[in-house]
C-alpha cells in the first residue's frame, strides 16, 4: 500500500506541475459561448481538474505521512 501511494502521489505531483504551467500560461477563466448572444467566462478546465488533483494530492500525502510515522 505504501509503495501504491507513493507512486499515485509522484503521478499527481507531475500533473499539478503540468497544470501550473499551464494554468500560468492561459489564467484560471476560459471563454464560454451558448448560442448567438450567451457569451461569458467561466472556470477553466485546468483549473478545475487542479483544483481535484491537489485534493487528492493533499490527501495522498497525509496517509502517507501516517504511515511513515506509524512505523516508527
């Protein structure tokens, strides 16, 4: 399990750093269109699956820590 959550927390480590770079690059609000005059902002699609990810991540990262620590 400990070998599990180790690799699933470099994973979402990677992806949250690919996710920076772009949220950066192209901001946090994409442009949305729904017909000829709906038209507006909303949340980007990177900014959401961070959102998740670091949640995850967060989460991943504290069993991890209690393991480590549990052995000692």
């Amino acid at each position: 399990q400990r070998q599990m959550c180790i690799r699933d927390s470099a994973f979402m480590s990677v992806i949250l750093d690919d996710l920076v770079k772009t949220i950066k690059t192209d901001g946090v609000k994409e442009v949305y269109k729904n017909g000829k005059n709906q038209f507006g902002f909303k949340e980007s699609v990177e900014s959401q699956s961070y959102n998740k990810y670091m949640k995850s991540y967060q989460s991943s990262m504290k069993l991890l820590i209690d393991m480590l620590t549990k052995d000692e």
